[in-house]
C-alpha cells in the first residue's frame, strides 16, 4: 500500500469515525500519480471502465476533486467515455 498526502478538500467518508477515500478520490488520484501508479498505468482503463460499470460515481464530486488535481480536462473526456455510468 502506498501512502500519499492528502490534498486539501479530497473527497472522504466517515465509515466509524474513520475517514476513508471514496472511489472518486482514488480514481483521480490513479489519474495524477504516473509515477507512483506506474505499474496500474496499462489497466487504468480497465480500472475506470469497471468502477463506472460497477459503482455509482458522483460526477460533480469527481470533478471538484480532479479540478484541485489539475486534471479537469481529463476527466471530462473520462467522462465522455463512460457517461452512460454515472449518476
């Protein structure tokens, strides 16, 4: 497991007082992290198609995060992609 810093406003839930990623901070943060998620960069479609065909991802949470990550655009086209998926 790798552990990286929180960026500020990164979306969480609290599951027993435990603060836990919500998949829309891990999908984006799999987006960011070249370097660290090198070894998941050749599934990383296969990643995202399968989160959207299986969860229910908030778009505008999704987007408020990526846009603090720089990645907005990028996510827009994600977005494009499998928008029959999210809610």
């Amino acid at each position: 497991m790798i552990i990286i810093s929180m960026i500020s406003e990164s979306p969480l839930e609290k599951i027993k007082k435990i603060s836990i990623p919500t998949l829309e901070k891990l999908l984006i943060d799999c987006l960011v992290g070249d370097e660290i998620f090198a070894t998941q960069q050749n599934d990383l479609d296969y990643i995202v198609q399968t989160a959207f065909e299986r969860y229910n991802i908030n778009p505008a949470k999704m987007r408020r995060y990526a846009n603090r990550r720089n990645i907005k655009d990028k996510v827009e086209n994600i977005f494009i992609k499998y928008s029959a998926n999210i809610i």
